[in-house]
C-alpha cells in the first residue's frame, strides 16, 4: 500500500455536533447524579444548601455555583425552608424518585443480559480475565450494579471466579469456560443481515465495517482508496486466541491494527448506551492489545467512532460508535437506557413548568441570607407539583 493511499496516522478531529450536544446534557445530569446520590446518603433523604455548597469542588461545582445550579432543574430538586431551623433545605422531587426506582428496578430485571455482557468481555482479554477494579470503574456503561461482585460474579460461579494475583496483588475476575456461540461479534451479525437482506458481495463486505463520517469531514480521492482498501484488510476476530502467531510480518501487523477496530467496536456494543470514557477503554488495553495512542489511533477512524470532549472541561473524552447513534439518540434503545433517559427528560423540562412558590428565593439577586448561602433569598420556592412520568411531555 504506497504512502499517498494509506489512511494517515494523524488526521484533526472533525466535530459532530449531534455527539457534543447529548454531552451537553449529560454535563448536566452527571452533576444532578452526583448531587442525587449526596441526598439520598442522608438519613432522611434531605441537606442543607450550606452543607452542598460547602462540597461544591468535590461534586463537580465551581464556588457558589451549586444553589443556582438547584434552581435551574425544579423537576429534580426541592428547596424549602427548614420550619424550625429556618434554613434553606433541598431534597428530590417525587418525579426523581420515581426516575431512580425505575432505573433501579430495570437495572435488575437486566442483570442476565448484563451476566453475558461480562462473560464476553472476559472472553475478548488475552487470558480470559480482567482487573476487578476496572470493572467496577466502568459497571454503569456496562449495565451492573453497585454489589456486581455477589449479585453477579458470586451468584454465577458456573461462568466468574475471583482469583488473587500474587504478583500483582490485585483480584481479577476469570471467565470459568469459553462459549463458542457468545464468542461471535456484532459487527459479524451486521454483515449476515446485510447479506441477507441486500445480496451484497460477500467479498466486499466480508471484513468491511459501516463507515459514517461526521458532516464537514472532507474525504478525498485518495482517503476514500484508502478506506476502500482498510475495509478489505482481513483480520483477526476479538475472540480469537492469537498467542500462537508470529506477529512481526507487516500483514500481521495490518491484521493486528484492524483487530483493534474491531475489539472497540465490539466493546461498545457491549455497553448499555453504545459510548464510554476513552480512559476507560484504556482500562483494557493491555488485556486486549490495544495500541497505546488511542485517541489518536480512533481519529484515524471517524466514520466509525466519535471522540467528544464535552463535559468535565475537556479533561474527559468519550467515545461513541457512530452507527448506534441518529440524530443524538439510540437507534435501538434498550430498556436500561430508557430507564437512564428519564433522568435527562426531568433535566430538560423548563423549569416554567414547576409550581413556584413566591414567597421563599430569588437566586438572582446574587444576595447571602442570614444562614450564608449565597444567592439565595427568600422569592422561589420549588415543588415538583407530584406529577408522574406519565403526565411528562
């Protein structure tokens, strides 16, 4: 493959603004979640404002941000005035509640398709096992809970066993025996369907990946031969033991680069939103033999992955599979997602639409009350006005 027709190993990102605006909200609701779980830490399920502004930097706030930031989603968070204290309280709506029971609930009734998730991911790593510490950094994207170590690694000894590394000193969790039926990627069902439905060349789509670049990327006449000859490029599956190759000829090497397209891709699909952290993915790099520049490694490939840097100022990159995605939505939704989504739908709800008590705050004013809070007043109340899901627009 000569120079002027290989993709380039450097390529400038190119923005997707449907990508960066479901960041946008996710900015959002990964502040509420943080402040969410703070309150319901409570005995009673209830904080003073004092006490929220006062761990601002720890949940992510800027100083004095936190009260007008409360104020901004009424359908998530309630501001009273204590009726003995006279302080400025804040709990969870009703609407917030229901939103947390459901996701909980809907993260249970999953747990067999999130047992197989991991079963797979276990399979994909070199030695059929992965760092217990990574998994639990990353059991949301992967749809587990909290107590996945015994509600699904202890509860399931016929497919996970904890094991010591004495070397290392770190717990690892092992996959008990290989699945040959689970050990089939997405993308490979992709290509069936597309066969299938379409009577495509097999040759042509036989190693090729659905390839959708962001609008503005300019594709030119020797970028698109390039593609066209990667999408043709055999290679390895993500399940395939490799350990006994000689990988050192420049075809291995290809194969190898191409692997590592695939084993993202089938990492993404296996999370419950089709998008994690590259940091997270990193994680899994030396368990998976994933290059070491990664970011750069995916901008070569941005008609089949996304990297947005919104959210935590830049500091966090996400990665999203391109094709899971349209217009700023899952194509095929799953239930745990949807349950997930509620959560935004209250972050987005203008706060027009909450009852608002006159008497209490005007955050605006910018002013301390008597207990040092500052901003809030004593004009806007809120209440969630006790309205259900159902009753949402």
């Amino acid at each position: 493959m000569s120079q002027s027709t290989s993709i380039p190993k450097k390529m400038q990102r190119v923005r997707d603004h449907g990508f960066d605006n479901y960041m946008e909200v996710e900015k959002k609701t990964r502040k509420v979640l943080k402040s969410q779980t703070l309150i319901l830490a409570q005995p009673n399920q209830t904080l003073p404002v004092s006490r929220l502004d006062i761990l601002a930097r720890h949940l992510g706030f800027k100083q004095d941000e936190v009260g007008a930031f409360l104020l901004k989603f009424p359908h998530v968070f309630e501001i009273y005035e204590h009726p003995v204290q006279r302080v400025l309280y804040c709990r969870l709506t009703r609407k917030a509640h229901l939103q947390i029971e459901l996701e909980k609930h809907t993260l249970h009734a999953q747990i067999p398709e999130a047992v197989t998730r991991l079963r797979k991911l276990l399979m994909m790593s070199n030695a059929a096992r992965l760092r217990l510490e990574h998994i639990r950094i990353a059991r949301a994207e992967f749809g587990l809970p909290d107590d996945f170590e015994y509600s699904v690694i202890l509860k399931y000894p016929q497919y996970f066993r904890l094991i010591d590394a004495e070397e290392t000193r770190n717990k690892y969790i092992e996959c008990v025996e290989k699945d040959p039926s689970l050990m089939v990627c997405d993308i490979e069902k992709l290509r069936e369907k597309e066969y299938r439905e379409r009577g495509a060349n097999a040759e042509d789509i036989r190693f090729s990946f659905i390839v959708n670049f962001p609008p503005g990327f300019k594709i030119g006449k020797y970028y698109r031969i390039a593609v066209w000859k990667w999408q043709r490029v055999p290679y390895w599956s993500p399940y395939e033991d490799i350990s006994g190759y000689d990988l050192r000829s420049l075809e291995a090497q290809k194969r190898m680069e191409k692997r590592a397209v695939a084993t993202i891709h089938e990492l993404l699909t296996l999370t419950v939103e089709k998008k994690i952290t590259l940091e997270r993915i990193a994680h899994f790099r030396m368990a998976m033999n994933l290059p070491k520049k990664l970011k750069e490694f995916l901008l070569q490939h941005q008609g089949i992955f996304y990297i947005s840097t919104r959210g935590n100022y830049g500091k966090i990159h996400t990665v999203f599979l391109r094709e899971a995605y349209k217009r700023g939505e899952l194509i095929e939704p799953n239930d745990l997602y949807l349950a997930r989504r509620k959560l935004a739908e209250l972050v987005l709800l203008s706060p027009r639409n909450a009852k608002v008590d006159k008497e209490l705050v005007n955050f605006h004013r910018g002013r301390e009350n008597d207990h040092g809070v500052r901003g809030f007043g004593r004009e806007d109340y809120v209440d969630d006005g006790g309205t259900d899901f159902e009753d949402m627009p």
